[in-house]
C-alpha cells in the first residue's frame, strides 16, 4: 500500500520532508493551503524506530499528523 501525503509546512521545510518520505518509498507532495498537514494516506510500513520517521516527528507542522497516523 503507498501512502500520499499532501503538505503544507513551514517554507525551506517542505523539501526536507518530501525528501524524508520519498526515501521511504513514499509519494509526497506539497500544496498551497492554510492547513499545516492535509493528508490523504494509506499507511504501511512505518517502522516507530526509523531514524527518518524521528526526523519526520521533529519537525512541528507534521508531527501531529504523523503521531496519529502511528497511533502513539
């Protein structure tokens, strides 16, 4: 299952996260809007301790989003 993530973050931050998701096999792409994450995803192959995904984590306008996704 691949996830697509439609982001909106804090301008210079949206090519890191990209960046991050693709290397996760994952398509990402960012979007106008005034929402911090709009995200439309089917999730698989998160793995908590991928180092990535930490980074992912730190960055505030995700980091809602993608504890939620992961449930913690």
């Amino acid at each position: 299952m691949k996830a697509v993530f439609l982001i909106n973050t804090e301008r210079g931050k949206e090519r890191l996260v990209r960046g991050i998701l693709s290397a996760k096999g994952f398509e990402a792409h960012t979007i106008p809007g005034p929402y911090n994450v709009l995200a439309e995803i089917k999730v698989s192959g998160y793995e908590e301790k991928d180092a990535r995904l930490e980074e992912i984590k730190k960055i505030k306008e995700v980091k809602t989003v993608v504890a939620d996704l992961l449930g913690t």
